[in-house]
C-alpha cells in the first residue's frame, strides 16, 4: 500500500469517501447518493456482478456495500485527513470556508463547498489546493488551484508538483 510506505502520504478524505463510509455503515440515502457518483463502478470493482448492482433495491445496496467491502478498507479511508499544510500550501478536498480559519472550518465544506469558495477572490492566509469543483483545466487563482480536471469523463487526471518556489502540472 502507498500509504503504508512512507509517512510522507497523505490521504485527504472526499466527499465519495464520506458517502463510502456512511453507505458502509448502513445509511440509505447515501448508499443511494454514491450509486450516481461512483458506487456503482466501486461495487463492481469488489467483484459485485453489474446485474446484481444494478437490480438491487437501496436496502439491498447497504448489504452489498458491507459485504463486499473489507472493514480494513473503511478504517482506511477513516483515517484520511481532512487538510493537510505543506508550506504555504493548504490541501483539501473541496475547499474552505473563506474567512474561517483552518481549525474552525466545518468537514461538510472541507468535502462539499464549492461556489462560496470558488468564486471568493479574496486571501485565505495560504495557497489552497483542491479538487471536487471541475474544470476543463488548471485552475490558477491567487488564492486557490483547483485541480479536477474531470478524470472519470474526460479521461484527464490532474496532478500539482511542488518543489522550492516551483510548481507544475501533470496531466495524463
């Protein structure tokens, strides 16, 4: 595992992470929720047949969730961080609460904000990078990059490099 082969690996918790988690844990609205954002293609790749996925009603989604996916595999993703501070760099899912300080912002918009974050201009005491809010490209503000770049559609996936004062994009 990545993770377990350095403490420089960090893993920053999502929203599809949340709704993982809680759909695990027998919640059916969001077992419902994340059989449109990836649940369905997560469940096949535990080996659920897609006509069984596909067929099931949502109480028989929250059994497919727990009996297919290992609990080691959830305390993992519950062991994701919310943010994680690299520098002058802040790194979140979602984004943040503008005007909130780092250790006040709420999990909900660390995993689910996105227009009043994204279209606030102003300083948030550090470069904050996040996905969740799509783009056709690179976003660079002066005070965010936003880095979703649609993978699952469009087949791009976007990756920040941060070295000394230099930063770059990869994309496949």
């Amino acid at each position: 595992q990545l993770a377990s082969a350095s403490s420089d690996v960090r893993l920053i918790a999502g929203n599809h992470e949340e709704l993982l988690i809680r759909a695990w844990e027998g919640d059916l609205r969001s077992a419902g929720l994340i059989g449109r954002v990836g649940g369905r293609e997560t469940l096949l790749s535990y080996g659920v047949e897609e006509a069984q996925f596909d067929e099931a009603e949502p109480e028989e989604l929250l059994a497919l969730f727990k009996a297919n996916i290992p609990e080691h595999h959830i305390a993992f993703l519950k062991s994701a961080d919310d943010w994680v501070i690299a520098g002058d760099y802040l790194f979140v899912h979602a984004g943040i609460r503008p005007g909130d300080a780092i250790e006040e912002q709420r999990t909900s918009d660390l995993r689910w904000i996105r227009r009043d974050f994204t279209e606030f201009e102003g300083d948030h005491g550090m470069m904050v990078v996040h996905g969740h809010t799509i783009a056709e490209d690179v976003e660079e503000r002066a005070n965010r990059i936003g880095i979703d770049t649609g993978a699952f559609a469009s087949g791009r996936l976007t990756a920040l490099g941060l070295q000394g004062s230099d930063r770059w994009f990869l994309q496949t």
